[in-house]
C-alpha cells in the first residue's frame, strides 16, 4: 500500500507459533510511538476520501483524454 507499506510486517502463511510469537516480541520492543505516528499521519493524508477521490477523477479525465488518440 502506498505511503505505509514500509510499516508492514510481513508472516508467511507456514510460520510456526513460537516464530509467531517471536515476531510479536521483536515487535514490541522496537516499538516506536514517533514512527507510528509519522505513518498514522501518512495514511490520513493518502487514503483520507477527498485524496482518493481527487486522484480517481484524475485519472479518469487522463483515460478520458486519452480515447481520441
């Protein structure tokens, strides 16, 4: 996902509970309040409804312009 996908933290499908739950440690101490914030702020401003819908009719009008070429 645009703007946060950096802040994912990714589990294969086959991963066993102890490596799970190892993850889950290794989370919670690097947890950064900051960080999250700065992406919390990201998203908002991305995926906030009138950012999405600027960008749909954007690209839209650029489909549309493009048909007569």
């Amino acid at each position: 996902m645009p703007e946060i996908d950096e802040n994912f933290v990714r589990i294969p499908n086959d991963i066993i509970p102890r490596q799970l739950a190892d993850v889950f440690h290794r989370m919670i101490e690097g947890y950064d309040p900051e960080r999250q914030r700065h992406f919390a702020q990201r998203a908002l401003q991305y995926y906030d409804y009138r950012a999405v819908g600027a960008r749909l009719a954007d690209n839209i009008e650029a489909l549309r312009l493009g048909y007569n070429k």
